[in-house]
C-alpha cells in the first residue's frame, strides 16, 4: 500500500464490479479507507477481503441507489464508519441501448434514475463533508468524480444511444457547473469519460442491440476497468493545486 492518500477515506458507488471494484481497489492501494456501495452484498464482502488482505480499509454499504434515500443513506453510513469522507466517486450506472421508437419505458427510467438521480442524491449528501475535508488534514483539498462516457460529448451521441447519451451529456453539464461553484472552496470535480470498456454495463444491453453494437466495434481493443481506475487515481492524487477537471480515455483504435 502507497500513502498518497493515507488518511483520507474515499466513498465509491457500483463497487461491485467493473471499473468501480478496480478504481476501490486503486484508491486503497494509494491509502485510502474506502466505502464500498452496489447492490450485491456478496461482492462487495468479497471485495472488502480482497482490500483488507493486501493491508487496506474497506466498509461494504449494500443498497440500490435508484433509491434517492439510500443514495443519501450510503454518504451517512461512510461518515459514521470512518467519520470523514475526501473522495466521493459517482460510478454506478446503466446503459440500455437501443432505438428510441421501440425502447421499453423502464429502461429509460432505469437510466436516469442511476445516471442522474443517483449522482445528484449522493452528491448533496456528500457536498457538506467534502467541504470540511478540504479544510482540514490530511489532504486540505476534496474531490467528486464522476464516471460519463465519450456518449455524453457531442459527437459520442449516435443512433441507438439517445437516451444513455442524454444522461451522460447531462451529467457533463452537471459536473461542469458544480465544479464551477466549489473551485474556491477547494473541492475539485472531475469528469472521467471512458469510450469502450470491458464491463458488465453490456450485459444488460438487449442481444439484437449489443449484436449490432459488436459488430460496429469491430476488432477494436476495449479499455480494462483498470486503465480507468488508474486515471481516477491520478486525478484524485494531484497536488492540492492542480485540479484535473475533464479526462476522455479511449482505446487507441475507437474512432
């Protein structure tokens, strides 16, 4: 384990997998205590092993944050764990693609609901906390990043992913706007946005939709979960006067 962020406790939503378990792992790596939150328990106590084996702190929060009180519950039940809370990473998400015209309602609710309603839930739960952290030791300085897509630029917003591109364009805008307000109060907010990745978000895509998806992709080679865990943990661990507010990260191939 590093010390780069020793004494610091970071708060990570969708640890279970993906690029949430690898960025809880990256996080602890550097020192960090972390907060664990998804909905599946046994991984998340799996994962809490994993981190408490190589030497780290970790605290599994079970829950679904589609609901908002859970959302707010999830910031509480870090702080009273470890009584602070310096990193909060809005990673958990959705993406159900598909065409407009024929797309269930549910999806679409399932995307906002996690894409958007979870991250500003979270957010106004953690803003208090985040602020008293970065007033004081270890660190003086906070951070909130969240995980977009290259979905949620303009040019990312393709036939097929309207609805998932809107709530990641929403929450660029989001992201741009909050960093705004807490610049001079030293709580920095990052934008992480991966293109291809090799997570579970695609199995939740419905067969005909990741088909033709796949076949789009081509022979391109898709990010790992962990060349996106190592750029949140490069922006969280930047000296407190150096914010890094915007990273796309795609694979060399994607076009």
């Amino acid at each position: 384990m590093a010390d780069e962020l020793k004494g610091a406790v970071a708060l990570v939503t969708g640890a279970s997998s993906g690029i949430g378990r690898a960025t809880a792992l990256r996080l602890a790596a550097s020192g960090a205590a972390v907060a664990l939150v998804a909905r599946r328990e046994d991984r998340l106590r799996d994962l809490c092993d994993e981190i408490t084996g190589l030497g780290g702190d970790a605290v599994a929060l079970p829950g679904d944050l589609a609901d908002p009180a859970r959302a707010a519950g999830a910031v509480q039940d870090a702080v009273a764990a470890y009584g602070r809370l310096d990193v909060l990473v809005n990673n958990a998400g959705v993406m159900l693609l598909g065409p407009v015209a024929d797309a269930p309602e549910e999806e679409w609710e399932r995307m906002l609901d996690l894409n958007l309603r979870a991250v500003l839930a979270t957010t106004r739960a953690a803003l208090p906390h985040l602020l008293a952290a970065a007033e004081s030791a270890p660190r003086r300085v906070a951070d909130v990043v969240n995980i977009g897509s290259v979905a949620g630029q303009g040019a990312g917003a393709r036939a097929g992913n309207g609805v998932y591109a809107l709530t990641k364009a929403g929450l660029a805008a989001f992201s741009e706007s909050l960093r705004q307000e807490l610049a001079g109060r030293r709580v920095r907010v990052a934008l992480v946005e991966p293109g291809a990745t090799v997570t579970e978000l695609a199995d939740h895509v419905r067969p005909e939709v990741l088909a033709e998806r796949r076949k789009a992709m081509g022979d391109v080679v898709r990010l790992s979960a962990d060349d996106v865990a190592d750029a949140v943990g490069y922006v969280v661990t930047r000296p407190r006067e150096v914010a890094l507010n915007r990273i796309v990260i795609r694979p060399t191939a994607q076009v």
